[in-house]
C-alpha cells in the first residue's frame, strides 16, 4: 500500500477519475465487502452514469447515452 494521497477527479459528463493505490469492493448488496480487489492501475475510471457494463467501471456508455452532469455549486 502506497502512501502517497489518493486523488479523485469528478470528469464533467463522465466517470470519476481516481488516482492512487485503492481497493474496491466490488461485491453486491448480499455481500457487501466481499468482493473486494486491490486495484493496480494508477487510474481507474468509475462509473457514475449507472450505464457501464462492467460496473464499477466506466466501459464509454455514458458518451452513448448522453449523459450529462451538474455543475458544482459555486
Ligand atoms: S460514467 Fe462512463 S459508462 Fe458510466
């Protein structure tokens, strides 16, 4: 495990970006925790559209569906 911070970009109309040594819990509302992987990428793209076929991650859907994002309040 990394000690250097772990940073999280929130990409207009797309995933987030995080950056850093994570883990994720890919496991489901029964087993919460239990599938959770040590992700080795530097970048892993997540997912908030809630179209991605291979969810967690973003697999580009959200270009296809026109997903669109707020702004962050100023
Ligand atoms: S944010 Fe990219 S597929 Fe959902």
């Amino acid at each position: 495990m990394s000690d250097e911070p772990v940073e999280v970009f929130a990409c207009p109309n797309g995933p987030f970006l995080v950056r850093g040594d994570i883990t994720i819990d890919v496991g489901d509302a029964e087993n919460p925790g239990g599938g959770a992987q040590r992700d080795q990428r530097r970048v892993v793209a997540l997912c908030r559209c809630g179209a991605s076929s291979i969810r967690p991650y973003c697999d580009g859907t959200h270009k296809v569906i026109g997903f669109r994002t707020v702004p962050p309040a100023r």
